[in-house]
C-alpha cells in the first residue's frame, strides 16, 4: 500500500491541499505523464494537430506500450505514406505532446469516424476550460526553481495540460481511483493500473 500512500499524497497536492516540496510534486507529474494510458490520451486528443486533418480522418491511434506508438491506419496507400512521414511524426509528437516514441508502428484496420468527431469536441472543450487561480499559482510554484527557462516554460505548459485534462475528466463523469487518486471511468472499484497491480500482488502472497 506504499504506493497508494504516495498516490494520496500527490492527488491533495494537485488540489492545493498542501503544500509539498516542489521535486515530490515533479516527480509525481512525471509519473502520472509516463502512463500509457495518459500518453495515449494526449496522443488522441492532438491527433488533428499533429497529422494534420486529411490524415486525421485515416489514421488512430491505437495504443502506446513501453513508449511504442501503435497507430492504425484506414489503408494501405495510407500507411505507407505515414511509413514514409515516420520521423516527421516523431518531430510531431515530440513537439505537440512533450513525448519522445521509441517507435511508431503502423498497421492497416479499422478507423473509427465518430472518433474523429468526440475528439475534435473535447479539443474544443479543453481550451475553452480555465484554470482557477489556485492552479495557475500551483503551475508557477511548481516551475519557480528550474533555471532553464526554456525547460520550465516546457514543465509549465505540460503540467497545464495536465490540469485541464483533469478538470475536463471530473466533468465528464470519471471517478477518482481510491488507491492511487488517478481518474479513470467504468463501474470497477480501482483504475485499471491498480487493478493490474492488486492482481499481481495478490498473486504473490
Ligand atoms: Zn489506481
């Protein structure tokens, strides 16, 4: 239960609660960005942004594992093209996400339409979400003593998106992981991540 402990921590400072020292809360940030689950949801939310519209509408991301991005494509002219626009894609990522691939995968199947559409809606509904002024303080404590101003206008602009993807998950329903404070939806008693672990664990004893 150590790490639901942390997980404790780290959410009542995300609230403003409490005040921890700033390399907890970075490290805690850094955590939570590294989730597959998280990485696939940013990837999915600035899909539009980073493959441009016509590609957008061809392509998905399917899933990302061990920092391997799995990205299906309606066919295979399109694929190919994607194949051929790999290291652009990575740019793109790295730009647009704050996440280095280890690898794009590409394969031909099913690209769901409607997708585009939900997207493209909550792109629209996380810019328009402001952040309180508990949280924009929150960002500036956070970043105050990294020195490299170009790293901490990086920090600042990833834990903001953060924030805004947290704020927008309440909206809609998700439910916060008693264990480890992560938002996740579905009528289950723990986050899929604990789930996973709280098996292991119990397979272990
Ligand atoms: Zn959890």
């Amino acid at each position: 239960m150590l790490r639901g402990e942390k997980g404790v921590r780290h959410a009542a400072i995300l609230e403003g609660r409490t005040v921890e020292p700033v390399r907890n809360v970075l490290e805690q940030i850094v955590g939570q960005l590294a989730s597959p689950e998280w990485l696939k949801n940013v990837l999915k939310l600035k899909w539009r942004q980073i493959v441009g519209d016509q590609l957008a509408k061809r392509t998905q991301v399917r899933h990302v594992k061990d920092g391997v991005v799995t990205v299906v494509a309606s066919n295979p002219a399109v694929a190919n093209e994607l194949q051929y626009r790999k290291d652009e894609l990575r740019r793109r990522i790295r730009e647009t996400a704050q996440f280095e691939p280890l690898d794009i995968r590409i394969r031909i199947g099913v690209v769901q339409p409607e997708e585009t559409v939900k997207v493209q809606q909550i792109e629209r509904e996380l810019s328009r979400l402001v952040l309180s002024s508990r949280e924009k303080s929150l960002i500036e404590q956070t970043v105050a003593p990294i020195k490299d101003p170009e790293l901490r206008e990086k920090v600042a602009r990833v834990f903001e998106q953060f924030l805004r993807l947290n704020q927008w998950k309440r909206r809609h329903g998700f439910k916060e992981c008693p264990r480890c404070k992560a938002l996740y939806r579905g009528h289950r008693a723990y986050c899929p991540v604990c789930r996973i672990e709280l098996r292991r664990l119990a397979h272990h004893n």
